[in-house]
C-alpha cells in the first residue's frame, strides 16, 4: 500500500472537514494505491464511494487544492489522475483505435514506441496544439495534470488526442532531422536560423500545423471522431510537409517583429527562449492572424 502524500492529504482533510462539513461523515477515503491478486469486487462498494464523491464533490475538491499549496509534484498529481474515469475511457478508446495508453507511470512501455503514448505526451499535444497553449505544453510540464487537467482532458476523445500526438511527433522529428539546416536570415540575428529557434518552437509550430490541418479537412475539432480519423491521418501524412513549412515561416516572422520591437537588437538564447516562455511569439501569431 502506498499513500499519495499521505501526511499533506490528511491534513488537508482535517482543515476541510473545519471549513466545510461533510454532508455525511459516517466514513472518509483517502486516495491509495493496493497492488494485489486479482479478486471480484463488488459493485454495491464502488456505488457507495461514487455516490459519496458526488454528494460532497465541493469537499473532495477543496481537499485536492489544500493538499497541493504548490508542494506536490507532477508524478503525484498524475498518480491521482490515472484514477479518474476518463483517463481510463480513454485507455479503452485509444485500445479500440490500436495504440496503448499509459496512463500510470509504472505501466511498462510496449517495444514499439509509436504505438505507445504516455499520459504526459497527450497533454503536452493536446495543450500546444488544441487548446492554443503551447508555451505552457513546453515550460509548464508539472502542472500537466494540476492546474491544466481540466483544460487539456475536458471534452477530449481519443481521436482528438491521437491526432494531437502525431502532429506533435512529426514536428519533433523535423526538429531532430534538423542539424543539417545552417539557414539564416541575414536582415536579423543569427539566432533566427531554424536550427537556433525549432528547439523552443515545437509546440508553436505543431500548433499551427493543428490550425492549418483542420482548415484542410474543413471540419472542427469536435467533428473528428473514430469515424473521420482515418480521413484525419490520410490528409495529415498528404499535407505534412506543407502545413510543416508554412508554420516555421509564421514563427519565423513572429520572432523577426519581436526583434525589431527590441530596436533590431540580435537575441542571444536565453532571450529567444525568454520570447517563447512569456507567450510573445504566441501573441504575435495570434496579432498576425487577426490582422
């Protein structure tokens, strides 16, 4: 038996117990894992604690943010969350679509990585590229499964996520081929060659490519289902290249006009990575695209 943060947690329950009495206080839970033989359970047990949950869901709630005040780390909010009901819909979902979801941390990778995503791949992708965050998928990593959870799981289906991710991936790939490209701007610094930038602009650049990708399909996010998918995955592997293209040249442009709002001022790499980490880039993209 092992206890998630289990002296924070109490504590916290006993100053939400004084805050917030609970409708009912015959019993209390506290989040744990058992590893054990596999025995039936029975169902009236699991009905009494979701009907508990649901009853008094401001008090878990309550207890959830007075047992993170900041301390908690990422490994144990995912922890928590692979106990969720839809982190496990979206394991059988992505099952159904042939890819392996790994939603607990000590789950055991399969051989084949392309057909394996971990938890936190799909939220880095899905935060970056359909919720338009993607300073917050590269530099914000441990609020993955904390503040963002909401944000990046509500509403998601496996489809969804499994594109996300192999647009995500395939921008990742086009980083690493990279170290051949010496391409430079010589009206700006040094720094905006793609080799310099595409470390920091992943999740910009995949995002753009998400945008471009369904303007192509001519179809919102919602309307991509198990059943439109595979038309999905077709035009993606048709168009990568285009979409790939076209979103590194609006990110080379975002990062020129921060340049010149500098004075045309050469950014070294911590500034370029500074303008990623405060949403600049993502500000001039979003300036540009209105205008």
């Amino acid at each position: 038996m092992r206890f998630l943060k289990g002296r924070d947690l109490c504590l916290a329950l006993r100053e939400a117990a004084k805050a917030a009495p609970l409708a009912e206080a015959s019993w209390a839970s506290v989040p744990i894992r058992i590893v054990q033989s596999e025995t039936k359970t029975g169902t009236r047990a699991t009905d009494e604690r979701k009907a508990f949950s649901t009853r008094n869901a401001d008090f878990v709630r309550t207890v959830a943010v007075l047992a993170d005040d900041g301390r908690s780390t990422s490994a144990f909010w995912r922890d928590l969350r692979a106990l969720c009901p839809e982190q496990k819909q979206l394991e059988a979902d992505f099952r159904a679509l042939g890819v392996r979801y790994l939603r607990e941390r000590d789950a055991v990778p399969t051989t084949n990585a392309r057909t394996t995503i971990p938890a936190p791949v799909l939220a880095e992708a899905v935060l970056s590229i359909w919720r338009g965050r993607p300073q917050s998928g590269r530099f914000l990593r441990s609020a993955h499964f904390g503040a963002f959870y909401d944000l990046v799981f509500r509403d998601l289906t496996a489809a969804q996520g499994l594109l996300a991710v192999l647009i995500f991936r395939k921008v990742e790939d086009r980083r690493r081929a990279a170290a051949d490209c010496g391409e430079t701007d010589p009206a700006f610094s040094p720094f905006l060659s793609c080799l310099s930038f595409l470390p920091f602009a992943t999740g910009h650049i995949a995002m753009l490519a998400g945008e471009s990708l369904l303007r192509e399909l001519g179809m919102p996010l919602t309307a991509v289902t198990e059943h439109t998918f595979p038309e999905a995955q077709a035009t993606l592997e048709a168009t990568f290249e285009k979409l790939y293209a076209e979103a590194v040249a609006r990110v080379r442009e975002a990062l020129k006009a921060c340049e010149r709002e500098r004075g045309g001022k050469a950014m070294d790499v911590r500034e370029l990575a500074a303008v990623f980490r405060r949403g600049e880039v993502l500000q001039k993209l979003r300036s540009s695209r209105e205008g």
